[in-house]
C-alpha cells in the first residue's frame, strides 16, 4: 500500500515538472529563454444589444466571445462571456 502512495506522488510530482518546463536555446556562448508569444483578445466587428446600451464583442485566444461590462455595485469592469448557438 505504501508503494503506492509513493509511486503516485513520485508520478504527479514528476508530470508538474515536465509540464512547468520553460523553452531555451543555445546562441554562441548563452543559454537564452524563449518565451511564448503572447495571444492577445480581438475586438470584432460584432455589437450585443441589452436594453439601450449596445457592447462591442470580443473574441478570447480560446475562441469565446465575451463583452465588458461595467458593475453597478462596485464600478469595476468584468467579462460576460456569450453563449452563442450554430
């Protein structure tokens, strides 16, 4: 049972490892990171209408389509993500 537990832990510690790993490169005499490209969100040509205010759409890097909105409590600005049907 112990073997186990030890083979387990020693599995998920090793596969957070592999997975935290950062990209690098060898140029002349450095060892320089590579970082990833960061994909920002896109504003679209579509609006969203709710009651007289009308939205702009934005589309997230994973393909979801979201408007700001601002709270009337707090004044702080947030995402409402659209569910949208084909």
């Amino acid at each position: 049972m112990l073997k186990k537990i030890i083979l387990v832990v020693s599995f998920v510690l090793v596969s957070f490892g592999t997975f935290a790993q950062s990209k690098y490169k060898i140029i002349g005499n450095e060892i320089v990171k590579i970082a990833k490209p960061k994909i920002k969100d896109v504003l679209t040509k579509y609006t969203f209408k709710i009651k007289d205010s009308v939205y702009p759409v934005y589309v997230s890097r994973k393909d979801a389509f979201y408007i700001l909105r601002v709270s009337k409590r707090s004044g702080k600005s947030y995402k409402q993500y659209l569910k949208i049907t084909k």
